[in-house]
C-alpha cells in the first residue's frame, strides 16, 4: 500500500525567499504525482501533475519535480509573496489511476509579510 | 471548460439521522468521480471511487454509501450517522491523464 509523507509539516518563512516542500512516496511505481494547494476550509486546488515518464513540471513561480527511482518529489516556490499562505499536499497515483490518489498530510506554509 | 460542484457547503446533524451529500461536473462526459473524507490531522482518505453509472468501488468499511444515478452525478449517502462520520467531505473528478480536480467540500458536524 502506498504511503505518502510531506515534511515539513509546518513552515514559516519571510516574504521573498524561495522553499522547497518535500514529498516522499514508499511504491515508486507510481503512474503520477500531483501537487495541491488548500485554503482554510476549501477544497483542493491542483497546481502540477507530474506524469510518471516526466521528470519535472512548471507554472509561473512554481517548479514540481520528480524522482521516481528515490521515491521523491519536491515542490520549489521561487520569491514567496504573503498569497501563497495555504497547505500544500502532495499525492501519487498508482496503476491506471482510476482507483484515485493517495496524500500525504500536507504542509501547512506561512509566508510573513 | 469543466465545473464541479457539491452540496451542501455545511451540515449540522444529530446522530442517527440520515445523509445525503451530492456532486455534480459539468463540461465532461463519463469522469471518474470520487468522495474523499478529511478529518483534523488524518489527511485524506478516500472512500468510494466510480468508473461509471452504478459502478461504485468502496476503499474502507463503514457507516456510509455512494451511488451514481447519472453520468456526472455522485451521491454520498447514510441511513443512521454516526459521530465518528463527522469531517469535511470532498467530491473529485479526475482527467484520462489521471489528473484530480475537488469541488468545495461539505463540512459535516455529527452532534
């Protein structure tokens, strides 16, 4: 059964700065990877999938990158702004994906204005 | 372009009483539809999946049922909850590509 961890749990980083969220999966046979950012009592909104024969995934100041062979993906916000204050959860997808993903616990970031 | 949406937004219920949470995606033809629950520092769980019309896949035993009446229609059910049922539920429609997208959520409350 896949499991998925994200560490760390919880950070808080001034404004500006570029971070890394990581995310780690146990069955490396995974058939993708997403990333998903929450708002406090929202649902989720998809921000990269990462199909298992890519290496990484783009969009606007957000980098998603993925290696398969270490069971890892990791998630790099590049010059942080005060909006981007939300949890983010990573989950991975095995076998065809119909049967749905499977997510860490999230990170929940706080960006200091 | 594709929408989903889910009702109620929240619900407040006495214990024992019935449930019906409902989702609906528009803009797609036979999605993949799935109801995930996410209770304070469990993350999220799912519960059912659909493949198509009647076709329901449960992930865990438990209090609660899904049906499928119609192509983009997915329904979350229970006939007596239970205050472990309490939790904020999500309905998700997935691409060919396996990409999940979640509509608002329903926060439940069991009392």
């Amino acid at each position: 059964k896949q499991e998925v961890t994200q560490i760390p749990a919880a950070l808080s980083v001034p404004e500006g700065e570029n971070l890394v969220l990581n995310c780690s999966f146990t069955d490396s046979a995974i058939y993708n990877l997403q990333w998903f950012r929450q708002d406090p009592g929202k649902g989720l909104t998809s921000l990269l999938l990462i199909q298992s024969s890519q290496r990484e995934q783009t969009s606007g100041r957000l980098n998603a990158s993925l290696d398969k062979s270490s069971g890892r993906s990791t998630l790099y916000i590049a010059a942080s702004q005060p909006g981007d204050s939300a949890t983010y959860l990573c989950a991975s997808g095995l076998g065809g994906g119909a049967d749905g993903l499977t997510f860490g616990k999230g990170t929940h970031l706080i960006i200091q204005p | 372009s594709q929408t989903i949406h889910q009702w109620p937004a929240t619900l407040v219920q006495p214990v024992g009483s019935p449930l019906s949470l409902e989702c609906t995606v528009e803009g797609t033809s036979n999605p993949n539809l799935y109801w995930y629950r996410q209770a304070a520092g469990r993350g999220l769980q799912l519960l059912f999946y659909s493949v198509g019309i009647g076709q329901i896949s449960s992930e865990v035993p438990q209090n609660l049922s899904a049906s499928r009446p119609q192509d983009r229609q997915f329904i979350l059910s229970s006939k007596k909850l239970l205050l472990s049922d309490s939790g904020f539920y999500l309905c998700a429609w997935s691409t060919l590509a396996g990409e999940l997208f979640f509509g608002e959520g329903s926060r439940l409350t069991v009392l």
